[in-house]
C-alpha cells in the first residue's frame, strides 16, 4: 500500500494470485480475481478465501463470463460450453441466463467481502446503437449491493466511454500506458490494469523496467482521485508488482 498525491492512497496486487493465496496476502494488499471469469466457485470456498486474509485485504473479482461473453468464446471452451440456450449468454444481454450470471457473481462478492467488480467486454462489443442501449439497460438494473462497477471496454471509443461511464456511475478501466481513465465512479476511485504493454511492446511478456515504473507513478498521482487500484497482469506480475510496491511504500516481502 501506498500514499499518492494528496492523501491518495495506492493499492498495488496482481490480476491473480502467484504463489497462492496465503503467500500473496503476506506481500500484498489487494488482489483482482480473475479466476471466477471462467468458473465461480462455490460460495464455502469464496468464504474460506475471505477468512484466510487480514480483514483489511481488498477482494476486486472479475464478473463471471456468462454476463460479457457469448458462449461460442474461447474462454467459454476452456471451461465448457454452457446448457441451455447457448445463444442467451454475454453482451450484457436482458435474458434470465445473463442475469443469473451476474446474481452468482454477486454471491461470490458477497462472500469474500469485495471491494469492485469488473465487468470486462470482448472487443467485438462495439459502441454502436444496440451495444449502447444494452450497457445502459444492463447498468441500470443490475443490483449493485455495495460494490464499485468497473467496466472494461475494449471495442469503445473514448466519447462513449465517458458518456457511459458519467451516465451510470462506473469506473472506466484502462491500462495507463494506453490511455487515462475517462471516470472514476462515484467514490473517486482509478481501475488500472497492467498488461506488460507500453505502446508497442510485447503484451503480456514484456516485464516492466525501472524507467516504466517511474512514469507508471507519475501517471497515477497525476489522476484526480483518493484511491488507485493498481493491477499487474503480465507473464512477469509477481515481480514487478512487487518493485512497483516497493516504490510507492517502502520494501516488501
């Protein structure tokens, strides 16, 4: 954990958990669980990953893939195809499938007690007429509970970012080396997600040297906000999450 500019506090973890839960938690502060994109667990298990943190752990889960993903998605095959009607799932579609999709997701962040939850678009979910009407519909009448809604949205062009964003209350999700966040909801709070991509460099393998982590902090104290959640999400996160941490707090384990 950290302290930005202005009493802004910096929360630095990894999209998973390298080494395991317990491990994890003994270094860092916040995790993004990514795991429950492609199958949540049972609520017994979401408890029992909550009870095995400090209390001031923060929990961000990424929302099951049957609220953003149709079934015909590589993610979906991973893990098998969904039953039913196939055709009903992802898109932020207005069918009981995805509705049921996002109440179980809601469940498991109950459970764990979590802080956000972030709902991630294919980036064939483009920001036309009817992607549009489906965000604001499903935003508009999905439960919330007490939870912050970060939405990632890939195939969406910063004009319609921002206009979602403002209308619904959520945090738009960026990696900062692509992009500053149009919003950051109603609690002022920054989503960013590292994919070892500076603009042109090996996504997802690249690993992240000691000039890139200078900009990345100049970045996020330039961002007007009291909290930064600030994710690693490359081949190599475990280590520059933790030089990361080092840097805006002090040595870690």
């Amino acid at each position: 954990m950290g302290r930005g500019s202005a009493g802004m506090r910096i929360l630095v973890g990894c999209c998973g958990v390298p080494g395991g839960l317990a491990r994890y938690a003994r270094t860092f502060p916040v995790v993004e669980l990514n795991s429950t994109f492609y199958r949540l667990p049972r609520t017994e298990t979401a408890r029992r990953w909550r009870s095995s943190v400090p209390g001031d752990f923060v929990f961000c889960v990424k929302a099951f893939q049957g609220v953003t993903h149709p079934a015909g998605s590589p993610t979906w095959r991973r893990f098998g195809i969904p039953p039913g009607r196939q055709d009903r799932y992802g898109l932020l579609q207005d069918t009981p499938e995805v509705w049921d999709s996002w109440e179980r997701t809601l469940e498991i962040c109950g459970a764990l007690r979590a802080r956000a939850v972030l709902v991630q678009l294919p980036a064939r979910f483009k920001d036309d007429s009817g992607a549009c009407r489906a965000a604001r519909r499903f935003f508009r009448k999905a439960p919330r509970e007490k939870l912050e809604v970060a939405v990632e949205l890939r195939g969406w062009g910063e004009a319609a970012i921002a206009a979602l964003c403002a209308d619904q209350d959520l945090i738009d999700v960026r990696d900062p080396f692509r992009g500053r966040p149009a919003s950051f909801g109603p609690h002022r709070t920054a989503y960013l997600r590292l994919h070892g991509s500076p603009p042109g460099l090996r996504p997802y393998r690249y690993s992240y040297t000691a000039g890139d982590l200078i900009r990345l902090e100049e970045k996020i104290r330039s961002l007007p906000v009291r909290e930064a959640l600030v994710f690693f999400n490359n081949l190599s996160m475990d280590r520059d999450a933790r030089a990361f941490l080092r840097r805006v707090s002090g040595p870690c384990a």
